[in-house]
C-alpha cells in the first residue's frame, strides 16, 4: 500500500486475529525453553553472563566497556523489564522475556510483510512460514566430519549471544521499511522518521546490520540511477543513508577514540578468524545459504529482476564480504564479531526469499521441489541445532 492509503483501522480489520494467536503462542512455545536452558540451566558456554553484568553496571552507574556502551539497547531493555517488574522479575529472567519477545517481533513483523496468501490453506502456510523463519539455521551434514555445528557456517540460529537475536526484528523492519526507496516515488515523513528510527534502534542493538545496508542501499542506488529507474531520495537519504551514518559514526567515537581504555581496531584479514574456527569455509558457506542459492538458481529471472532481492543480495555478499575479510585487532580479534554481519545479512536474505517463493511458485514442479528440499533441510538443520543447544552446553 502506498504511504498516503495506509489506515490502522482497515488493516486491524483485516486480520486474521485467530493465526496471530496461534502464531503467538507457538513461537513463544518454541523459544522460550530453550533461552530457559541456555540462560538459566547451567552449565552453558554464552554471553549472556558477561551482557547481564554489563547490565548492573549500566543500573548502578558503573564503568561500562566503550565496545558495550556503544550499543547498549540490550542492556537497556533488560534493565528495563527489570526496572518495571519493580525488581520481581531478576535481570536473567529479564533477559529470557526480552529474546523470547524479540523472536515473537520476528514472527509478527514477517507474517504482515509476507502478507495474505492464496488458496484455501493460505493463513495455515503464512503461519509456517513466520514460525519457522525464527527456527532455520544452516544445512549442518558436514556435522559428522568436524563435530561443529555452528563453526564455519553462517548461523541464523544462534543461542548463545542474545544482541544478534534481539537485532533482527529490528533489521527486518528497518529493511521493509527502506524498500519503499525503490518501490515509490515519494514517502511521507512519517515512514521516514520510523525508518530512521529502526535504523538508529538497530545499530544501538548489534552495527553489523547497519555496516551491511548502507553500503547495499549506496550500490542498488547507484546501479538504479545507471539503469535509469527512479530513486525515493527522501527515504533512502532521510530514512537511512544520514541516520545510520551518524550512528555509527558515533558508535565508532565511543569504541575507538580512546585507546587506553581499548585498543582494538579493524584490520584487513582475509580469512584469518573464520580459518581458525573451521576448514571447511566453502561448503559451509554454501550450506549456510543452501535455500536463497537454490531460489536464485532455478528462478533466476524473477530474483533477479524484484527490488527486494536485488538488496537482499547485495546486503548478503557485503555482509560476507565483512565476516570473510575483516577483523578486530588486538585482544578482540577472535571474538569474530564481523561474523555478525553475514549472519544478520543471511537472515533477512531468507526472509526476502521466502516472501519470494510463498508468492511466486516456479512453474516447474521440479524447480519447486528443488527450492522445497532446500527449505526444509534449513529447517532440519534448525531443529537439530536447537537439540544441540538444548541438550549441550557448548554452541559450536
């Protein structure tokens, strides 16, 4: 819908509030035991240790680490949940309600851009496709050779650190909202100032997601302007180029600008963290992306050609590119946190392809069984990710 035609009234009159429910309660029925058994039931190798701490310092006005402190959402919602609760709730109970309602945010924000479905068992296939979009991770058959389940691939499923998860509602409303960009004219200032918003919220959740659009947002743009197809300059400008720039600039103020209190930086690395974790990058990566490559293969002309898989493509190789050839240097250079942006960049390029696919079927069958295959050993791979995670202490 255009900007100017959208009203709240016809939309909450138009919903299936029955699939909403239902949607609701299976993705919290999903997530919530295992954040409980990742945060709660040790022994578990995570993050959430060292985020919760960061948390009391941020409560009582302690020192915090710049590279913590330049992007503190998930210590502020935590603190918040615990603040309201009037400290009945504790701040890891808090962190479970915060992951656990950041995966609900990913349902619901996916299952109104994937939109109506047709057929007679549309709303049951929205459903699925929203729940098990929280759930993928990568095809994980070269477990048996190394025993890693997560080392090497690009994950979408990662329990262990809490601010990627909480970065992707975020990320994906931010990514719907500067597609209008390329798909209207004109946008009001109100879906402007939401889009800038999403995008401040998300570099101050995880930077990896905003260090892959803008540089994605530059190159369609630019490839838009050489094919001659107009540019809703107000969005891509106002909504996400300006905002996110600023942020990170400040971001990198914060983290970098004093070098007794941290001394890391970024460094040109090729391959040098993800060798270290695995050697078997190639496979892994082609496993990690099995369900978009397939897509792109078999309907090649109709990728190609949406707008919305045009970013998604290029956010994914750009964010790659950062996991692949970027690295912090000095004491946090194995913390591998370029890894991030592959993972957030592989995450919204599912989303973008399911969308894909739910709506434009290949005519062929055996084009649909290909993508099908594909889909459901991402799935496969994501519950038994979910069983490693459950049922191990370590992530890897």
């Amino acid at each position: 819908m255009k900007a100017n035609s959208w009203s709240f009234k016809v939309f909450f009159a138009s919903q299936n509030w029955t699939a909403l429910a239902i949607l609701l309660v299976l993705v919290v029925a999903v997530s919530a035991p295992i954040y409980y058994r990742r945060i709660l039931v040790p022994p578990a190798d995570t993050d959430y240790g060292a985020h919760i701490e960061f948390t009391m310092q941020l409560l009582h006005r302690g020192a915090v680490p710049p590279h913590i402190l330049s992007h503190p959402f998930l210590q502020l919602c935590v603190g918040f949940v615990y603040w309201i609760s009037r400290n009945r709730i504790g701040l890891w109970e808090s962190m479970i309600i915060v992951l656990v309602a950041a995966q609900a945010a990913v349902a619901l924000i996916f299952y109104f851009w994937l939109g109506k479905l047709s057929g007679r068992l549309g709303e049951l296939w929205r459903v699925f496709w929203s729940i098990t979009l929280t759930l993928v991770a990568p095809v994980m058959i070269l477990a048996p050779l190394d025993g890693a389940f997560y080392y090497g691939y690009i994950g979408l499923a990662s329990y262990h650190n809490p601010t990627v998860h909480l970065s992707r509602p975020l990320a994906l409303l931010s990514f719907i909202l500067v597609l209008r960009a390329f798909e209207e004219q004109k946008s009001a200032w109100g879906w402007v100032s939401l889009c800038a918003l999403a995008i401040i919220v998300s570099a101050l959740a995880k930077q990896n997601y905003v260090m892959s659009i803008l540089p994605a947002l530059a190159c369609l743009a630019a490839l838009r302007k050489l094919w001659k197809i107009s540019v809703n300059w107000r969005m891509l400008l106002g909504g996400a180029i300006i905002p996110g720039v600023i942020v990170l600039a400040l971001q990198a103020l914060v983290m970098y600008s004093v070098p007794e209190v941290d001394s890391s930086g970024i460094a040109f690395a090729p391959f040098k963290v993800e060798s270290a974790f695995s050697d078997l990058l190639l496979w892994k990566f082609l496993l990690s992306a099995l369900f978009p490559l397939t897509l792109l293969v078999v309907d090649f002309r109709r990728v190609i050609q949406s707008p919305v898989l045009q970013l998604a493509w290029i956010a994914f190789l750009g964010g790659a590119a950062q996991t692949y050839l970027l690295a912090e240097s000095g004491a946090r250079e194995m913390h591998a946190n370029f890894r991030w942006s592959a993972q957030i960049t592989l995450f919204l390029l599912f989303a973008a392809s399911i969308r894909h696919f739910a709506h434009a079927l290949p005519a062929d069958w055996k084009a649909r069984a290909g993508v099908w295959a594909a889909y459901l050993a991402h799935l496969a791979g994501g519950i038994v990710y979910y069983v490693v995670c459950f049922t191990q202490a370590g992530y890897g």
